[in-house]
C-alpha cells in the first residue's frame, strides 16, 4: 500500500484545484475568443455563466455521491473541460467553422425548449410513468 504523507497530498489537492481553475478561465476565454466577434455582451456572459454552472454541477455532483473522489473528480472536471476549449480553439481555425459556432448554441436551446415542453405537459397529463424502484 502507498503511504501518502501530509506534504503529498496538499500538493495533489492544491494541483488538481490549480488546473480545474485553469481550465476554467481557458474555457472562458475560449469562449471570448469563439463568440466575442458576433454575440453582444450579456448573451457572452451568460455562456461563460453556463460554462462555470457546468463545472460547479460536476463537482457537486461529485461531491455528493462520492466524497472521497472530489480531488479526483475536480482534476477530471478540469481535464475535460480543458480538453473540450482545446479542441474548441483548434477547430475554430478551420475555415468552415463559423457557421457552426453560430447555429450550435442556439438549436441547442431550442431543442432543450421542444424537450422540456413535451416532457412538463405529459406530466400535467399524468402520462409521465414512474420508474419503480429497487427497494419497492
């Protein structure tokens, strides 16, 4: 069994919280980078909003379920979310890129509209079924 002293571990909690916070403002400012051109300022905000909600949802996620794992699950958060504006920034390059950096965001939104309609009026129709549960 490895024996991890005191000194080790702060230095591994202190670099998983460097690179989850460095992966943020890379995705942030990825995101400034993609959209800034063509996107007023609130609509930005709100999309480097949805970038922090992201990773904050990871996190508590992870704190939840599984407590020992948060260091762990910080580290991945970071990793991901810095590999994803890593590729954001790559792709960004590529000369037909701009017409999808324009349409993604919004479909998306329209599609979660379209869902979460269809979804809130099938419960109000009482045609949502419930899942069973295990223990039940």
């Amino acid at each position: 069994m490895i024996r991890v002293t005191d000194h080790a571990l702060a230095t591994i909690i202190d670099a998983a919280l460097a690179g989850w916070l460095l992966a943020a403002w890379y995705g942030m400012s990825t995101v400034q980078g993609i959209y800034a051109s063509f996107t007023p300022a609130i609509p930005l905000m709100a999309l480097q909003g949805a970038l922090i909600l992201i990773q904050v949802s990871w996190l508590t996620a992870v704190f939840l379920y599984a407590r020992e794992l948060v260091w762990g699950g910080m580290a991945v958060g970071g990793i991901f979310v810095g590999g994803a504006s890593w590729l954001a920034a790559r792709f960004q390059s590529w000369e037909y890129s701009e017409p999808i950096f324009r349409l993604l965001p919004p479909h998306l939104f329209a599609v979660l509209l379209i869902y979460e309609t269809i979804r809130l009026r099938s419960a109000r129709r009482g045609q949502i079924q419930q899942i069973p549960s295990e223990e039940g």
